[in-house]
C-alpha cells in the first residue's frame, strides 16, 4: 500500500532516467504510462523494489510501471509535479540532479547501494543458503523480463500497433465509464428497492449523460492519437449523437441518433483527420485557417451520416446479436474458452480489439456480458499463484512476491502473478489458464439458464467489479460471479498443485538443520548411486 504518493514519486524518477529522460505522462487503471527517450537509462530491478510497485511492463512506444488501482492517479499527479520541477531546475543550470546525468553518484543510486562497503560478514554457510532461496525471484523476475521482450518484438506488428492505438483512445474513459456505471448501479438498486424517488431521475441523469455524448470523446481522442486537432475530431464525431439526425435517410433508411455509437465516432474522426492532414497539406497558410477546418467537418460530417453510421450502426447490432447468442446458445463452451484463452491474448496484445467492443456492448444494452466472463482468467491466475505459495514454501523470496502480489492479483491486477511467477515458470501459466476456462465455463452455464451477469463498465476486474454488476437482480448476479471466481480460485490451485510444478518442486535446497545444501546438490562428483 502507497501512503506517501509523492515519496514513490521521488524514488520513481530518477530510476526512469530522469526528468530529462522522461517525455510523456499518462496513466490508466493501474499503471504509470511513461514515454522515455532512452530505454537503457531505466533500473528495472531498482524499479521493481520500490515499495508499491507491482510490476513493470513494456508495452510498444511506453514504459508502464503498475502501481494499482486508486493509488496510480495520486502517483502520477506527484511525479508530474516532480517532472516540471526538475525541468525547471535543469533549464536554469543549477546542477541539480534532474536529468539523471549530474549528482549520478550520490542521486541516481537506489536506497542502500552505497552500503555494500559496509555490509556485515557473511559466513559461507549463511552465504549459501541465501545465495540457494533469495535468489530465485531474482531468477524468476529476469526470466519474466526476457519473456516480455521477446514478446514485445512479436507484438511489433501493424495489427497490434493499431489495436495499441485503439487501445490509447479508450483507456483515458474508463475513470468515467466506472463512475457512471457505480452511479447507474446505485440508481437501479434505489429503483428496485422504491427508496428515494425523487433522487433516482437526477441519478439517472446523471449516470446516462457521459454515455450519450461518448461519442464526442471517443472523436476527440481519436484525432489526437492520429495526429489531427482533437476539437475537430469531436466536431465531426458529435453528428452521431445529435438528435436532428433523425430527419436524414440513408440507404432509405431513417437515421436514429446514436447510430452506429462508439464504432461510428471512430471511424469519423479517423475519417477527419485524414482530410485535415490532406488540407494542411496542399492549402497555403491564409486559406488553412478558414477551409481546412471548414472541409474537414463538411466532408467527413457528410460521408459520416451518409456511409459510416449507417454502417457502424450494422456491425454494432451484429456485435450485441452474437454477444447475447453466444453466452445464451453456448454459453457454457463459450466461457470455457474465453475465459481460458484471455490470459494468452493478453500476452498477444489482442485483448485491445475488446475494448470497442464492450463499450459498444455497454452503449446499447447498459453492460457488457463478456468482461465478468474474461474476468475469471485472473481468478485462474489467483489459483495457480497460490498453489505455487504452498508447494514451494521453502522458496522465501518466491513466497514474498506472491505474498506482495497476490492482494492486487484478487483485485484484478494480474501483470505482477504473470511476469513474477507464472510465466516465468511455465506450466503454472497453462494451468491458471485452466483456472480461467472453469471460471469462464460456470458464468456462462448461468448465461445458458437464464441468469445474465454483465458489468457497467470495464477497467475493474476480481473483486473490484462487484460494484459494477448488472442483468438480473444484483444479489443473484453477485452470486454468479462469486461462484465463478471460488471456482477459477480452486480449479486453478488444484491443477497447479498437482500438474503444474515437477515433481519434487516443494523440497528444500538446503539441509534446514546444517544451512547446506543436500549432497546431491554440492559441487563435484555425486555420490555414487547403490546398484
């Protein structure tokens, strides 16, 4: 837990290189988004012992350190403050440490490294029973770091480069989407209950307004990831929500407003954007002012009503028709493998391609059914993190990274069990995916029955988004999702448990008594085996 946001800041910035080194900021549910200059000046290991980070992760173009959720907003608040102050001290030459270059021998250094002079005497023995248990997440941590940068130079493609870039459009709603959806939340429970009918409209309102002007946002985001002017990004993308579009056909189809909702705003504002980079382009300097903007809401506003949300508004009703027939028809299999192959797609980068889909989900139906089922793939993990905790137990560094990571991993934060613990050593990470299949498998048998379990909003995940649920009568659906959890929980530490480490994975590297390792394990010749 962070007590002193600006504390973790302090320690943060000079192991990212830097005020120099550092040239974005942004942050989304749970982690640090840094854009850096130079990769190299970063301290992973120095990072990563920071009290209150749960991990680092490289994602394409940013440096992304997990802090949680709650805490990560106060952090980056704290570390731009500490930003702007070191640029300023750098800019007026007073030698302070801000860029990571001067004052490096006292400034840029972890807690402790100057103390290695000083360190008390380690006897040999002492010395290898620490070297045998202390090192192992150390191990563990570097062979996470390998797997995720061979996993980067896969993800180097234009597929996963552009769901990334999706990806960066949407995430900044989320704090939005959460808050509107607790309050729609709140609203219903009011209604169904008949407490305070004079306040549920104004909730109502309240939770209902974001969602009918999304569009705006998703536009004005989307221009300024691709490059355009963001106003005009939400100029073009508002037609799709303005009320008068009803007076225009297309395909001799009567428009409705909010037609073709988040999928059509992106694809508008993508639309502008290029043809205010092809104005810019070819107008001289007096002309720019008056028609690039002028041709960029005229052009792209008119193939938008006539072409874009007509079909948007089609793929976003095949998008809920299949969502509903896929949980309702098959819903048992379908869960089985969303929820079992949601951990490997987030290894793949293509989890991104979901996040307009369950907005989308979330704009026509008030909840999205595919997260509380994707959700159960951390359940899994929880599962499989804990069965590593009791078969290794003589393992006292592994144990304190699960011990560190485990209370963010019940609350939907995954990256720290992943890149800490189960991919690192293999067959956990099949068997919590294993977790997630069962998970996933009991949500959708209820799905199949009749019992619909879907959330508000996404972001949260594990028990954080209990708040968030929706379909049936909470308590039932609450209920649902509880026992998907306990079940990822469990089939994901039994299968762990029994297949998911070698065989005699729980033995001490030492003699516990003598502090030294088995004799099998000494260096030199082995002992003769008995014939």
């Amino acid at each position: 837990m962070i007590k002193d946001p600006h504390a973790t800041a302090a320690a943060l910035l000079p192991l990212v290189g830097g005020p120099a080194n550092v040239t974005s900021v942004a942050h989304c549910m749970t982690r640090l988004r840094l854009g850096l200059a130079d990769r190299s000046r970063v301290d992973d290991e120095a990072l990563r012992a920071v009290p209150g980070v749960l991990g680092v992760v490289e994602d394409g173009a940013s440096y992304q350190v997990v802090l949680g959720p709650g805490v990560v907003g106060r952090v980056t608040a704290a570390f731009e403050t500490l930003l702007a102050a070191g640029r300023i001290g750098t800019a007026d030459g007073d030698g302070r440490n801000g860029d990571g270059e001067d004052g490096g021998e006292d400034g840029g250094k972890t807690a402790g490294a100057d103390d290695a002079s000083v360190a008390p005497a380690v006897t040999p023995a002492a010395d290898t029973t620490a070297d045998t248990t202390a090192d192992t997440a150390a191990a563990l941590a570097r062979r996470g770091a390998e797997l995720k940068a061979r996993q980067k130079a896969r993800n180097a493609t234009p597929l996963k480069t552009a769901l990334r870039r999706v990806a960066d459009i949407f995430v900044p709603l989320i704090p939005a989407l959460i808050g509107c959806g607790i309050v729609a939340g709140i609203a219903g429970l009011l209604t169904n209950l008949r407490w305070l009918p004079g306040l549920t409209p104004a909730l109502t309102a309240l939770s209902s307004a974001f969602m009918a002007l999304i569009a705006v946002f998703v536009g004005h985001n989307t221009a300024r990831e691709f490059g355009g002017t963001p106003v005009l990004g939400g100029a073009v993308a508002a037609v799709v929500v303005y009320p008068g579009v009803a007076k225009v056909t297309a395909f001799g189809t009567a428009l409705a407003p909010g037609q073709g909702g988040v999928l059509g705003a992106l694809a508008a504002a993508v639309l502008g954007t290029y043809v205010e980079k092809w104005c810019r382009a070819r107008l001289p300097g007096t002309l720019d002012v008056l028609l690039t903007p002028t041709l960029t809401v005229l052009v792209s506003g008119l193939l938008t009503l006539y072409v874009l949300m007509y079909a948007a508004g089609e793929v976003a009703t095949a998008i809920g028709t299949a969502a509903d027939w896929l949980l309702t028809t098959t819903g048992a299999l379908a869960g089985l493998i969303l929820g079992g192959l949601f951990l490997p797609l987030v290894m793949l980068g293509l989890h991104q391609a979901l996040i307009p889909i369950h907005t989308t989900l979330i704009e026509q139906q008030g909840h999205t059914v595919l997260l509380p089922v994707l959700a159960m793939a951390g359940a899994g993990q929880v599962g499989a993190a804990a069965a590593v905790y009791v078969r290794l137990r003589h393992d006292t560094s592994l144990r304190t990274t699960i011990r560190s990571a485990l209370p963010a991993g019940l609350l939907g934060v995954g990256e720290p069990l992943i890149y800490g613990v189960s991919l690192p050593l293999g067959r956990p990470f099949l068997t919590a995916c294993v977790g997630g299949a069962a998970g996933g498998a009991f949500v959708g048998l209820f799905a199949m029955l009749g019992t619909e379990v879907g959330a508000t909003a996404i972001g949260p995940s594990g028990w954080a988004l209990f708040p968030l649920l929706a379909g049936g009568g909470w308590a039932v659906t609450a209920g649902v999702y509880g026992g998907g959890l306990l079940t990822g929980y469990a089939v994901g530490f039994l299968a762990t448990y029994f297949f998911g480490l070698p065989d005699g994975a729980g033995r001490p590297v030492c003699d516990p008594e003598k502090h030294e390792p088995r004799p099998a394990d000494r260096p030199g010749p082995r002992p003769a085996s008995p014939r």
